[in-house]
C-alpha cells in the first residue's frame, strides 16, 4: 500500500470531559449511564444517527433470548433496556424465551430518554478516527463529521466500538479471528404483509427446535437444547433450491424470526449469515453489504413461495448495517476462556455476572441449569495503553469465551463496569488500570449490579 504524507494542522476541541464512551451499542449505552450516575461528567459518541447499536442500526431485537425457566441472569443496566422498552410500549413477548422483543425504532427513543436521564452529553453523525495518545497515555480522541475534524479531550476512555478500533490505533495489543473462521455476517431485514395467524399456525404444525440448527449449520449442544422450540425456518429455503430459486452454491440463506406484529410485519429476519468477511475491511464490508442485500431478495421470494403467511410479504427494511458478530479483540490484562464460562468460573475481580450462554463457532448452550460466571474486570484493561477502557465483544478472551460475551447483555455487563470502574478511578485518584476494585464492586453494587 503506497502512503501519502498529511501536513501538520491544529484541531480545534470539540469539548473536555472526564469520561469519553466512544459507541453507543448496548456495551456503549450502559457505559456511558453507569459512568454518569457514579458521578462523572460523561460524553457519548456514535457514527450514525442514533443510539442503540446492533438493536436500532442493524434490527436485532431478541436482547435476551437465552432466558428460560432455570435461568440465572445477570442484573443492572441491561435489564433496563427491557423495562423501559416495555414501559414505552415497545416490547412484545419474545417468542423462544422468558425475555421481551424489542422494537428497534422505539428502542431508539429508550436509549435517548436514558441518556438524558443520567445526563450523558450525547453526540451523534460523530465518528472517531484516531485515539489522542501521550507517552502510553490516552488523552481524546479526534473526530470526524458535519462539523468538520474536532478533537474530543477525555481523563478516561472507554472504547465500545465493537472492533476496538480506539485500542487498536492507540497501540493496544489485540488479535483477530483468521477470516475463513470468523462467525458470520448478516443483513438483517423485515418484511410487511405477512398474514400472522396463518404463518404462527405452520410454525406451530412444523414445531422447529434448536435441533433443527444442524440443517444449516454444525451445532454442538449439551442435548438439552435439542428439543426447545426455535423460531427457525429451514424448510421454505430447502424448496427454493430444488426449485432453483435460490442458486446453487448459496448456502448463507437460512435462520430465525422475530416479532410477527398484528400489523403483519415480520422484524428481524436473521436470515443471511455470511462467512469470509472481514468487517475491519472497508472492501470487504462494501462486499458483504451488497451480497447480503440480493440475498435476502432471495430469501423474501423463498418466503413468498413456500412459507404459508408469507404469499403477500414484501421488503420493509434493512437494517442501517451489517450485523457483525466477530472481529478485533484486545489482549487484556486478563484472557477469558472456554473453561470460564463453561466451568462457572468465580473472580476476585468481579465486576458482573453472565448466564452460561455460548451462541458462536458451531457451539450453542442455553442457561436453563441456573449455572452462570463471573465476569473479571481484568478482561475490560488493554495492554499499553493507559487510562483506556473496553467494553462490549472485543473484551479479552479466546473463541469460545467470546460466543458468550459477545451476546448483548453481557455487553451491558462489561458496559456498566468500564464506565464505573473509569468514574471510580477519577474520584479516587487512580489510573484506570489501577483502580480499587472494592470500590468499583462497591459501586456496581449500589447500581444494582450482581456481583456474585
């Protein structure tokens, strides 16, 4: 790759603050609110036009769909967003578990309402470029958008971006799945006109459970999941490709539902998954965008064709952007492990709790045991740099650990502690990476967060 050189230039700042959440996904979201309401003046950016992330950007609105009976489930901010979606009107019962579908235009309201609520200064259209570093420590970072490049001053940063992208230019170390082994991508979609009755009445005759995963995918469970229902559809795909409708060699059609509303829309169609993209790679992503676009064309005409209630289903939407489950992750000062979050791993460092769920890399397991881990504060403290923070799925960890904390609730858990473990450190005095971690839990704990 051929460089050019940029001529020196000074920034002008945007704004000084004492904690700076770069990502307003679930991760971003309950770090800026925990940050706040532990007492630091709080900023939160997003590069789109609203806050919400994998929800109201890319239409996942299945927030905790491992919730069953049995289940031991983590609590504080995460669960907020249910409470306060369903308080405004924009929830209906999720259809595979104890837990609420969340309407991902309404939840776009929750997140702002919340925001203004803990007084998080919010800031969208507003992409950061690059980390503000001196000598190891992080300062800011700089910004891009309508109001040109501005620089944004922080006493401690927390990187919710997804793909630690923050750490990762800061100089953090981190790793990446090879590609051709990296979960894949999806454009989600949605659908109107669907006739509701009639389609929950096939779904109810043809009674998919997990079990069906193994169609499409390998899946390793631990049998008890075999049997549970799944909103699953396989067979309307497997009719389109002896039909030639869909083309030889696309594999990538095929998944679960969401909300089927009286109003006869289908919502969160999970329906492309798509494996060798690099969601780092801006090529690679233009790439993955289309492709899932003409894909899912091809899924709604399957639909129309083989699934009763779809006959008269039209496009609705897409979402704002790729699904992405898999990309960077920072090499923390600890490294989760598959044996963590299978074996209810127990941390002096506390700093949350997560179900033993594991969605990812052909493994699911549900929580219907009770069983449950500890989620270290270790795995939230990058390598090299200070004052920095992550939050969400590029938390520390090897593969399997990340099918678990990559899921959106325990990115609500990481959320919460980086953003009180970054005020806590300010009050006391402290570096981030050298914080009391009996204070943060003690924090945490008045938050409304179980520890243990």
């Amino acid at each position: 790759m051929t460089h050019i050189a940029e001529q020196a230039r000074t920034t002008p700042v945007l704004c000084e603050t004492e904690v700076l959440v770069v990502g307003g996904g679930p991760g971003g979201l309950a770090a800026a609110i925990g940050a706040a309401r532990a007492g630091a003046q709080t900023t939160l950016l997003d590069r789109y036009g609203c806050f919400g992330g994998v929800i109201s950007q890319v239409g996942v609105d299945s927030i905790a769909w491992y919730r069953h009976e049995g289940t031991v489930d983590l609590e504080g901010i995460g669960i907020e967003f249910e409470q306060r979606a369903r308080a405004l009107g924009g929830t209906q019962p999720e259809s595979q578990s104890l837990s609420e579908a969340l309407d991902p235009e309404l939840f776009k309201v929750v997140a702002d309402t919340l925001l203004q609520e803990a007084r998080v200064d919010p800031l969208l259209h507003c992409l950061a470029t690059e980390p503000i570093v001196d000598s190891g420590v992080i300062k800011g970072v700089l910004t891009e958008g309508k109001s040109g490049r501005l620089a944004i001053l922080a006493q401690r940063v927390i990187d919710a971006t997804g793909d630690a992208d923050i750490a990762y230019r800061a100089g953090a170390p981190c790793r990446k799945t090879p590609v051709g082994e990296m979960m894949g991508v999806t454009v989600m979609f949605s659908c109107s006109g669907v006739d509701k009755r009639r389609f929950l009445d096939y779904v109810a005759a043809s009674n998919p459970t997990y079990g069906d995963w193994g169609r499409c995918w390998a899946i390793e469970t631990t049998g008890k999941e075999d049997d549970l229902f799944s909103p699953y559809l396989q067979e309307p795909f497997d009719q389109a490709r002896r039909e030639g409708i869909i083309p030889e060699g696309v594999g990538s059609i095929g998944g679960t539902w969401g909300r089927i509303t009286d109003a006869g829309e289908a919502t969160s169609l999970n329906m492309v998954v798509m494996a060798g993209y690099d969601c780092t790679d801006v090529r690679d992503i233009t790439r993955a965008e289309i492709e899932g676009r003409r894909q899912a064309l091809l899924a709604i005409e399957a639909l129309r064709r083989f699934a009763p209630g779809f006959e008269k289903a039209r496009l609705r939407s897409f979402g704002m952007t790729l699904g992405t489950r898999d990309s960077r992750k920072i090499e923390g000062r600890y490294e989760l492990t598959a044996r963590d979050v299978r074996s209810e791993a127990r941390f002096g460092d506390s700093v949350g709790i997560f179900p033993e769920f594991i969605d990812g890399y052909g493994i699911l397991i549900l929580p219907t045991t009770g069983r449950y881990f500890q989620v270290p504060y270790g795995i939230l403290v990058p390598q090299g740099v200070e004052n920095l923070l992550v939050a969400g799925r590029c938390v520390a960890g090897d593969r399997d650990s990340h099918a678990a904390t990559r899921n959106q609730m325990c990115c609500a858990v990481t959320g919460q502690a980086a953003g009180v473990a970054a005020a806590v450190s300010l009050a006391d005095g402290r570096i981030a990476g050298d914080v009391d971690i009996r204070h943060v839990q003690a924090a945490l704990r008045g938050q409304g967060v179980r520890l243990d």
